[in-house]
C-alpha cells in the first residue's frame, strides 16, 4: 500500500485555508461545465421542446464555439463566492451538528443537517449573483454583467434580483444536505478497500459524482421553477408565482416531464461539476496543511500535526 504523502507545514489559518480551497474549486467547477449549462438553460426556460442539436447549432451559427462560453464570466462572479462561503461555513456547522448532538464522531444525519444549513447560508448571500448569472447566459445579445444587473434593477428593482429565490432556498438545503451528506459518508467507506486507499483522488472523484447525482436529481423540479423565474422576471406570468404555484402551472401546460425538463444533460453536468468541486477542495486543503477542529477552535491557527486527514 502506497504511503501516505508528507503533510506541509501548515502556514494559514483553517479559516483561510478554505478561502483558498473555495476560490480555486469554484474556478475550476465553473470552467468545467460552463458549456453544458449553457445548453441546459436555454432547454431548461424555454416553454417549447428543443432538440440539444438544435440549440447547440443555433449557438454556433450565431455565436461560434465562444457562446458555449457565455455568461461564463457571471458564473465566476457568482459560483467563486458561493464556493468560498460554502467551504468556510461547513466546517462551523458541521463542529455546531456535532456539538449539539452530543456524538463523539460525525455521522450521516450531523454531516445531512450541516450542509442544510451550509447551502442555505450561502444561498441567501449569493442568490443576486446566480439572477444574473443565469440572464447573461440566455439572453441572446452579448450584454455585460453590470449591463444586466441595470436591465433586471430597472425592470424589476430589487425584487427582480431575487427571482427564484423561494425555489431556491427550497431547494439549496437538500441539495447541500444530501451532497455533503453522501459525499462525507462515502469517503470513509470507500477508504476501506485497497485500490481507493491507494488512489484518493479516484475516491473523491467517485463520493463526489455519487453526491452530485443524487442531490441534483432530487431538487431539479425546483430547479426548473428557479431558472424560469430567474430568466423571465417578474414581468412573465410564471415569475409572479409562488413555487407550489409555479410547479402546478408547469405540470398543467407542460406535464410532469416538463419539471424535468433538461435533466438528461443535468446528470451529466452537475454530477461532474460536483465531483470536480469536491476533490478539488479536499487536495487543496490537504496541500495547505488543513486540520480538522472543535467548534471553538475553527479559524485559530492549530499547531501542526502529522498523519492524513479524515474529512
């Protein structure tokens, strides 16, 4: 069995070890699906069917290979301090979970209950960014984030940064909950067989594919909802509802399938985003020197010790 790689001198505090890891999974989550998104939201708030070839050649015919990039930009502004204050608030709540519950170690439900409150955290400090984000994206001239950010202020005011939120946050606990939750679990599983001891990476990459699955498959009805409201604003009769409202309209015009709308290329995008957000976080916590602590003691420099990390 390989031997564990030499830790570094830890020369950061936990607190801006998890800035770093935050800020460099969130770039590289972004880049890696960003043209995927980019179809999926086009299908995903369009009212009519449309083939992915079409919507794929339509972006080339109009905007070359770049428009599979577009909005890119606005994902960085939104997805790298989202990720930031996802990785910073974990840790918090996973140490208060397990303080509160009395255990000794963490288990499924203290890591489901941090990440609720982790995601739902974060999404009430990044949802603006994620209206804009997603209106750069489909919007189909080439108009800047602060361009945007006027367009939906002047027609909608604050209100219109806020579109989606109720399905949002709806949806942002579980989906933290059970991502956290799964990928959290399973690394300590996988760790007991050989070939993933000796390939951590391949481990990670596996937890976070699973986690990424199976949390976006439960959420994505909300999402539909959200991404519709976020594109379509306050002015579209879909963006005035509430989200039970706006999943029964959908499901009277479209059917059940049109909740599901685009989810094919979701398991695809989000799984991998995913996996790609968490193994990235955990190498460079790793690198970093990062040390797990009591609730008291999260963001003070610890002193440094050795041995692997056990997440």
């Amino acid at each position: 069995m390989a031997a564990p790689p030499p830790r570094r001198k830890q020369l950061l505090t936990n607190a801006q070890i998890t800035w770093c890891s935050g800020t460099v999974s969130g770039f590289c989550a972004t880049f890696a699906k960003q043209p995927i998104q980019r179809v999926k939201w086009i299908r995903q708030t369009s009212s009519e069917p449309v083939a992915y070839s079409t919507i794929a050649s339509r972006t080339l015919q109009t905007q070359g290979l770049s428009g599979f990039m577009a909005g890119s930009a606005a994902a960085v502004y939104r997805n790298v301090p989202h990720s930031v204050l996802v990785y910073s608030l974990y840790p918090h709540a996973a140490a208060l979970t397990k303080k509160v519950s009395g255990g000794r170690e963490e288990v499924f439900m203290t890591r489901f209950c941090a990440g609720y409150i982790t995601m739902v955290g974060a999404t009430l400090v990044t949802h603006p960014l994620d209206t804009l984000r997603v209106r750069v994206s489909v919007q189909p001239d080439s108009a800047t984030y602060l361009q945007t950010a006027r367009r939906v202020y002047t027609a909608d005011g604050v209100r219109g940064l806020y579109g989606g939120f109720g399905a949002t946050l709806i949806g942002a606990g579980p989906r933290g909950a059970i991502g956290f939750g799964v990928f959290e679990t399973l690394k300590p599983y996988l760790a007991r067989y050989d070939y993933f001891r000796e390939n951590p990476s391949v481990s990670k990459v596996v937890c976070g594919y699973l986690a990424g699955l199976l949390s976006e498959s439960f959420i994505y009805p909300l999402d539909t909802v959200r991404r519709r409201q976020q594109a379509l604003g306050a002015a579209s009769p879909i963006g005035r509802l509430g989200v039970l409202a706006a999943v029964a309209s959908i499901y009277r015009v479209e059917g059940f399938l049109g909740l599901f709308k685009g989810i094919s290329l979701n398991l695809v995008k989000n799984p991998i985003g995913t996996a790609i957000s968490f193994t990235v976080n955990d190498h460079v916590k790793e690198w970093l020197g990062y040390e797990h602590e009591d609730a008291e003691d999260l963001g003070r420099k610890p002193t440094s010790k050795t041995g692997n990390i056990s997440l």
